[in-house]
C-alpha cells in the first residue's frame, strides 16, 4: 500500500509538471523537454551499464555510458534545431560504433583482455538502448502540433502503464500470469493496460482533429500499436533485470525504482510513436 501512495503522489506531480514544461516552454523546438530527455538517457545509459557489471567482465565505465547514452538523443535535438544535417545523425551513430571497437585495440594490459568482449557489448548496447531509442522522444518536437503529439506521447504510455498496475492490483489475484520473465504481470493487468492508449488516442482524435486526420479507425490503429509497444517495453526491462537477478535499476525515483524503470515503456514506444505517426497521419 505504502509504494502505492508513493507512486500516485510521484505520477500526480510528475506528469503535470512534464505537461508544463512542454506546453509552457516550447522555445527553441522544445529545448527544455529535449534537454531532459538528454539527461535521462545519460543517467538510463548508466543504469543500464550496471547490469553487466552483474555476471559479466565489465568494469563499469560509467563515464563513458554516459556520454554514449546521451550523443545520440544531443545530436538528435542539434538537427532539430537546425544545427545539424539529417545525415549527421547516421554519421555520429556509426563513428560512435566505431570508436567503441577501435578504443580496444589500445589496451596494454593482457591480463584484461577478456573484457574486451563484454566492454564493446555493454557499450553498443547503452548506445542503442537507451541512447538511440531515445533520440526517437528528442524528434517528437519535429512533427507537427509538437506539444500537443508530446503530451498525448506522455499520456498513452503513462495511462496505459497506471491502467495495468491498477488492474492488476485490484483484480491481478484471481487472473492468469502470462509469461514467467515478469511474474507479477497478469492477463486482467495487460487488458486494463492495452485498452487505454486507443482511448487516449480517440479523445485526442476528438479535441484536436487537426492533429489525428483520416479517421477514427488511424486512431485506433495507432492506439494499439502504442498499447503493445508501451507493454513489450516494460518486458524488456524485466527480461535485462531477470537476466541479472536485480529487482530495479537504481533507487533514483521512489515508488518507482532507477530512472530506466520509469522511461522504460516510453522509449520503446518513441520509435513506434514517430514512425507510425507519419505513415497514418502525414503521409
């Protein structure tokens, strides 16, 4: 009970506070939300790096997670803003690859050796997740109606995420778990869930018709693929920590866990968000 009062009270400050920041501060194609997004993943990119410290030869560069967690999402926001050529993002991610398999070939200590493997993997992997999926949160401000498709971004992963958790809890006892890797999670929960980002969509469809164009059967359609998304991005998480037998990825947020478990849906989703946005809405 007591981590569901905490949850509610961070999800009743949070939410409206990321509301302001994106409707009060759009200057400079939402720089103040694009920065925050920058400084989640750097501090996500960290987290994440942890887990290979747990069974695998990884010393935890956690300098170095950082900053490759957060160049992607930086050069994202640097061509939105003009900055940048579209190309440029391609080109970084490639030599930010590059440069994690060359940095290796300097090593002198042959006794460390074997941490070259589990070194590169951990971080290419922080690059990509969360550094990359990220980037995707950073180009929302380039779409049309940026601060309204940001809030309605917000909103149907945080529903959808708030709809789960409260369906589970109140009728998770007598339901079906569904899959081993996130035992908690049950069919009732995953139903409360799926069925709010579609609503979110419609109601958005509704009062900015200009935003959703083509009908209500697009709103739908991209209802659901954020309902899945949002789900398969909270199991993706739980699949790394089962992997690495933790139960969150830091204590950075209370009632909530490190600041991946509360960005882990949403930065699956962002991909799917933007992606899917211009094939039913623009194109």
């Amino acid at each position: 009970m007591k981590n569901l009062i905490v949850r509610t009270i961070v999800f009743a400050i949070g939410l409206p506070a990321l509301g302001a920041i994106v409707w009060l501060l759009p200057h400079a194609n939402h720089l103040a939300f694009n920065i925050l997004v920058v400084v989640v993943a750097v501090f996500s990119a960290i987290e994440t790096a942890r887990f290979f410290e747990r069974g695998f030869s990884y010393r935890g560069y956690r300098l170095t997670a950082g900053l490759l967690g957060g160049i992607l999402p930086i050069t994202s926001v640097a061509i939105g803003l003009g900055l940048l050529p579209e190309p440029a993002f391609f080109g970084v991610f490639l030599a930010a690859t590059s440069a994690i398999f060359v940095s290796q070939v300097f090593r002198r200590d042959e006794t460390r050796f074997p941490e070259i493997m589990p070194t590169v993997t951990a971080h290419v992997f922080v690059l990509v997740y969360p550094g990359l999926f990220l980037s995707y949160i950073t180009r929302l401000s380039t779409l049309p109606f940026p601060a309204i498709l940001i809030i309605v971004f917000i909103l149907a992963v945080y529903l959808n995420d708030t709809g789960a958790y409260i369906a589970g809890m109140a009728f998770g006892r007598w339901s079906v778990r569904i899959l081993p890797i996130s035992p908690k999670k049950t069919l009732v929960g995953f139903v409360g869930g799926f069925i709010v980002s579609p609503a979110v969509i419609l109601v958005a469809a509704r009062i900015v018709p200009a935003a959703f164009p083509g009908g209500w059967w697009r709103a739908v359609v991209f209802g659901v693929i954020l309902s899945l998304t949002t789900i398969f991005g909270d199991l993706a998480e739980s699949a790394l920590k089962r992997s690495v037998t933790v139960k969150d990825s830091g204590n950075a947020i209370p009632g909530r866990g490190g600041v991946l478990d509360s960005i882990d849906s949403p930065l699956f989703v962002a991909p799917a968000f933007f992606l899917f946005y211009g094939i039913l809405f623009i194109l």
